[in-house]
C-alpha cells in the first residue's frame, strides 16, 4: 500500500525485531491516516530535496517498542514518527533542513557526533494539531542519554 508516490506502509512497518519475535506490528486504520501524514508532511518533502530516505523505524506497536526497550507511549507507537536518514547527507544538514521547512512537531539529531557527517540519525515526528516544534540533540553522557535543545542549527553543535 502505498502512502506517497516514494513510501510504502510495508517500509514505515518493517521490523526485524517483530519477524523474529512474532510481533503483529499491523497498524490499524486510525495509525496508517496517522502514517500518511507523516509521510506527506515529512517523509515525502525530504525525498523531494534530498533523494533516497533510508526508514530505520516507523510504525512500531506498542509490543513491539516494549520489546526494543522503548517506552509505550512512544511517538512511533502512536504512528506519529520515524527514524531515518538520507544516503550522502551530513545529518546535521538534514536536521537544519528540516528545522527551516518542515512543519514538525519533534525533531532530534540522534546520536550525531559534530564533525562526523554519518553519525547518528535523525528522529522526526509529526500531528497535525498543537506541534511543540522541539528541536533536540540526543547524546550520551555518563552512560545516559542526554537531551539538549538545538539553538540556531544543528551543524554548530559543540
């Protein structure tokens, strides 16, 4: 099923943790509208300017983020989210990118090392009523990961 011209349901659901755990991880109608719209406002805009957009996790059901460790009141239980990033593309310069054009409502550099364009990956989540456009730089400290509000862009993280 198709959610944009360049995503599919079966990309923003495909997890190797629910295959090998037995895992339903179908979202239902309300959270495919939900996965739509991510796609439309997010997803389908960024494969618009930078090409490829790699999906390491979309939809993932609230079994399924429990599994992983996640909590389930994740956004990505919500259908709200992904995790991804662009083949070639510095991802604070994807962030940066975001930040400036898109309508989203979290954004995190996840895990990006200043200086090392590959590092990490970018969450990026999505609803249509209230947006908090949180924009965050997630790290480890001490063991523990660690949150920082990104102020100007994300390329001048220190």
């Amino acid at each position: 099923m198709n959610l944009t011209r360049n995503f599919t349901l079966s990309e923003l659901t495909k997890s190797d943790t629910a295959i090998r755990k037995g895992i339903n991880n179908n979202p239902n109608a309300e959270q495919i509208e939900k996965l739509k719209a991510l796609c439309e406002n997010i997803l389908q805009p960024i494969r618009d300017h930078f090409g490829r957009v790699k999906i390491t996790s979309g939809f993932r059901s609230v079994e399924l983020c429990e599994a992983i460790g996640s909590s389930a009141r994740s956004q990505h239980a919500r259908a709200e989210a992904a995790d991804f990033e662009c083949i070639g593309v510095d991802n604070a310069e994807l962030a940066d990118w975001i930040h400036q054009n898109l309508p989203y409502d979290q954004l995190i550099c996840e895990f990006y090392t200043p200086g090392e364009p590959n590092s990490g990956w970018i969450h990026c989540s999505y609803v249509s009523d209230q947006p908090r456009a949180s924009y965050l730089w997630a790290y480890k400290s001490e063991g523990k990961t660690k949150y920082k509000p990104i102020i100007g862009k994300a390329k001048d993280l220190i």
